[in-house]
C-alpha cells in the first residue's frame, strides 16, 4: 500500500471541496462544525441529498491531517532551531578558548624544540 502525505496549508483543499466550502456560507454560525449546530446548511445538504455524508468525513479528515501536518512541521522546526542555537552557544564557547589553545600550542611547541635541542 502507498502512502499519500499531505504538504502545505488547509488551503490545499481549495477547489477539491468547493460544494462543501460554498454551503458553509451559508450556515448560521461562522464557527460551525457541520455536525448537529442549527441552521447548518452542510447537514440541510446532506438530508436532502445534494452531498453525500462520506464528502463530509471525507472533507473533515482531509482538514484533521493538514492540521496534524502542520503542529508535526512546527514542532519539527522549533527543533531545528532549538539545536541550532545550543549549536551557536558551544560555537561562542569554544571561540572563547580559542586565543587560550593557541597560547598553549605556542608554549607546547617551544618545550618540544627546547626539548629536542637539549637532547
């Protein structure tokens, strides 16, 4: 079986769904759920017979999985950046050390010569 995986926004559906997305106009209620509110005209539809019930599961589970989609990107994202700047602090640290480690090569490799000379 192949998967389908869903990209971008609940605007995706735009166009695949305009029946459902016209009658929502025309609900009472502008934050309808198109289950039981009244006045919803997505259920009218249904009743009557103009969409079948599936559209609807079908329209609403299509909305579920973008939503889904996109707190998993965002979560996913403010991952990245939170790496990203444990990356950059460890960065400034050891940059920090920096003339610190070169002092100390110095003084390493003027013991090694000294070294080598006294032998």
């Amino acid at each position: 079986m192949r998967e389908l995986r869903l990209y971008g926004s609940e605007n995706v559906l735009e166009g695949s769904f305009e029946d459902i997305e016209s009658l929502t106009l025309f609900c009472k209620f502008s934050n309808c759920q198109h289950t039981s509110e009244p006045g919803c005209a997505v259920q009218e539809a249904i009743e009557n017979g103009t969409i079948d019930k599936s559209r609807l599961e079908s329209y609403k589970k299509l909305q579920r999985e973008l939503r889904y989609t996109a707190q998993k990107n965002n979560i996913q994202n403010n991952d990245k950046k939170q790496k990203l700047k444990m990356i950059s602090k460890y960065r400034k640290q050891l940059t920090s050390f920096l003339p610190e480690i070169k002092q100390q090569k110095h003084s390493v490799k003027f013991l090694q010569k000294k070294l080598n000379n006294h032998s």
